[in-house]
C-alpha cells in the first residue's frame, strides 16, 4: 500500500473521531489532524515553511473579503428585500415558495459562502413560506439547506477561488483569467439550478402542493418601492468578471500590456467585495446602523462567523504543504491512474471518493489539499481539466455541505422546519442521489456548459 494511503488514513481518522465522535469544531479536528501528521512524519522544522506558504496566498484574502461582504450585506437587509420581491413574484406559482427557495438561497449563497449560514438567514423567510404552502416539512428544509449549498460553486463565492489556485498550480496563471473561469462556473450552476427547480416541481406534484394565498404574499408594489435599488447588486457583483472574460485579451491588454490585464484579472476578487459593500451601505435606509464604530463592531462581532471557515481553509492549505513535500497526491494520483479507468469509470470513482471524503473533510480543505490531483486524474482519462477545475467546489463543496455526517446544512434546514430526523434524513438521500447523478453528466461532458 502507497504511504500516501496511511497519511490519508491518518487524517480522515483524527477528523472523523474528533468531530463525530468528540463533537469538536471541524476547524479543530483538522488542526489536531495537522499536528499529528507532523508528529508522525516527523517534519517539525518544516512547520514555519507551511504557515508562511498558507499566509502568503491571495486566495486567503479573497475568501475574507467575500465573508466581510457578506456580514454587511446581512446587516443592512439587502438580501431580504430581494427575497422578498423574489417571493412577491414566483409566491402565486404552485409551489412558488420552494422556487423561491431554490433562487434566492443560490444567490445569496453565493455570496456568504456559508451553507449553514445562508439556511439560517434566508430560510427563516423561505421555510415558513413553503410550510403554510403544504410542503411537508422535511422537504421545506431540505429544499432550502440544498439550495442554500449551491452557494459553494456559484461565484462570487469565496470557496471557488481554491479551485482556480488548483488549476493554475497545473498549467500556470496565464492559462485562464478570472473571468473565463467564473463564466464557466455560472454555466455548471445554471444546470444545477434547473435541476434543483425540477426536482421541486416533482415533489410539488408529489405531495399536491398549493400557491400561496394572497394574504401571505409582500406586496410587490411595496417591496419594489422599498428594495428595487438592491437588484442590481448582482451586477455589481457579476459585470467585474464578464468584462475580464470578454476584453482580457483584447481591451484590457492593448492598454496594460500582458502583465497588467493579469494583475487587474487577479485583483478583480479582492475590489468587487469591497464595491458590493459600499453599495450596499449607499443605498440601505439603515444607515444609523453601519457607522465606522459599528462597522467595526460589526466585524468583532463576526470573528466567529469568518474565523472557523478562514481556519479551515488556512489549515488546509498547511496540510496541502506537508502533503507535497511527502508527495502524497502525486501517489494516490499515480495509483488511481494505474487503474486503468475508463473515462465513465473515472468520473465515477473520482465523484465517489470526494462524497465519501466529504462526509468528514470540509469542502474546501479537499479542493485545496487535493485540487491539483483530481484535476489530472480526471484529465489522464479524456476529461477537459478546465472542468473538471470548475467543478471541484461542486463535487467538494457542495457535496460535502449536504452529504451526513459534515451535512451540517441539512441540520440547519431540519431545525428551522422543526422536522423529524428520520424524515429528513430519508428525503435528504434524493436530493444527495440527484446530486450525485448531475455531477457525473456534467463531468461527462453530455451538457453544453457556457463558457467552455
């Protein structure tokens, strides 16, 4: 058996029995993991190189930034008021308020970068909604917290940009600007939410559901009054990135040479959180509650929000560290390779072993630990690698946020709609098989994805 395996195995068990068993926070069990591994392959002087390599990488600053973004767009209720006009429209559709879910959780997703979160935040207008609709309420909370965890591959969301470092650590950071990657990874999601919205229309059919009635509706005449100003955040967000898409090459490069078009291709994730940010403080009616002091409180106060999802991703990056310098990727790699996968085979085993590592490993720490590998094991076998890139915080992230017993969004949705476990559970395992099933076509290459 390949060393690689026994450090893998190392690490999978001190997660799985601090977290499952001792009940300890993911961020802790992959530090006490870290440890360990140090411990046992004895490279004690090397733990300065990988702090000081985790520390140096702009994507810890980009993944930051999106999580500051994401407090004040909370706080100044941006986001609410474009649920609400979300909810104003679609709420008169048989099941609206589960389309609503669907949307709206994907978007502001996206933006916090945090499934639990995001269940917590928007499904506390969603979740009530689909249950007075006649959704039974393991489906209303499992509905939210899946669409909630879309979040994790539709940018601007902070877990993507590992991906990319994965990416460019294989074939180089001029192999792809910000923006064709971005627009790729719009293309996955958009086939994720269709699929998401049929299994909707599915279970609305299923279980006989109702539009909401009239009463229960926001006006959509007052909620555009109130929040019309909040709809174009996304274009605030998304333009950044489709300008870099379309002009990189052209527009941007004529004017500021090749070295140029790449450092502002590079800047575009640090200055569009801070741009969203200051919209949403020009044009929130809240304003006496984001002064410069309670800015800052703000900030104090979301330490733990930000802290354990930076710490898993700055202590991931370490692990990936010591992981190189034992070559642990470059052996399991070898070894999958070895096998002989057919191309479907590949995909399948590779989608397998990332839902089963999921169950234990943060999202984000798998695409930062092993990114880079799955990358060219999926490419050895005839998989375009500029997708297979895009879709690790799919088959990471997402996965990771749905799949029990890290399925820590599936808990979030359960206790809002004060569901059963059982029931939960149970209905979860459709919305993980359809997942899984999605993931495979997509790396398959059987749908046209934009931007590919």
């Amino acid at each position: 058996m390949p060393s690689a395996f026994i450090y893998l195995g190392i690490l999978l068990f001190a997660v799985i029995y601090l977290f499952t068993l001792c009940k300890r926070p993911v961020y802790e069990a992959i530090l006490v993991s870290f440890i360990i591994l140090i411990a046992v392959t004895g490279k004690w002087t090397s733990i300065g190189t990988y702090i000081e390599g985790a520390l140096s990488t702009s994507l810890i600053y980009s993944m930051v930034a999106f999580v500051a973004m994401s407090i004040i767009l909370t706080k100044t209720k941006v986001i609410d008021s474009c649920v609400a006009i979300i909810l104003s429209l679609l709420g008169r559709v048989t099941g609206g308020a589960g389309y609503v879910s669907v949307i709206a959780s994907a978007f502001m997703g996206a933006l916090s970068g945090s499934g639990p979160g995001n269940v917590m935040a928007t499904g506390a207008l969603t979740i009530p909604a689909m249950i007075k609709s006649g959704f039974p309420r393991e489906l209303a909370g499992n509905i939210e917290s899946n669409a909630s965890y879309m979040g994790n591959m539709i940018p601007p969301s902070s877990n993507i940009v590992a991906a990319m470092g994965a990416f460019t650590a294989l074939y180089g950071e001029s192999s792809i600007s910000q923006g064709q990657f971005w627009v790729v990874l719009w293309g996955i999601s958009l086939w994720f939410i269709l699929q998401r919205i049929l299994m909707v229309w599915g279970f609305c059919k299923y279980y006989k559901v109702k539009p909401m009635t009239k009463d229960e509706l926001p006006s959509l005449k007052k909620v555009l009054k109130e929040g019309w100003q909040g709809l174009f955040l996304p274009v605030i967000i998304l333009l950044p990135f489709v300008l870099d898409y379309l002009f990189t090459d052209t527009f941007f490069t004529q004017r500021l040479g090749a070295a140029g078009a790449k450092a502002l291709s590079k800047s575009v994730l640090l200055f569009t959180a801070g741009i969203s940010a200051l919209y949403a403080w020009i044009i929130t009616g809240r304003k006496q509650h984001i002064t410069p002091h309670k800015i800052a409180k703000m900030f104090a106060n979301g330490v733990k929000t930000i802290s354990p999802a930076i710490g898993v991703c700055l202590i991931g990056y370490m692990i990936g560290g010591l992981f190189d310098d034992m070559n642990v990727a470059d052996e399991i790699g070898q070894f999958i390779v070895s096998m002989n996968f057919s191309k479907f085979g590949m995909v399948l085993f590779i989608c397998v072993l990332t839902c089963f590592l999921g169950m234990v490993i943060p999202g984000s720490s798998l695409v930062v630990i092993f990114g880079s590998t799955f990358i060219s094991t999926l490419a050895s076998a005839g998989v375009n690698p500029l997708l297979a890139a895009a879709m690790l915080p799919c088959i990471c992230g997402v996965m990771c946020g749905i799949t029990p017993p890290l399925g820590l969004g599936m808990y979030a949705g359960m206790t809002l709609s004060e569901a059963e476990f059982g029931k939960t559970f149970k209905n979860n395992l459709w919305w993980v098989a359809a997942q899984f099933i999605m993931q495979v076509i997509c790396l398959m290459g059987w749908l046209p994805i934009l931007g590919l």
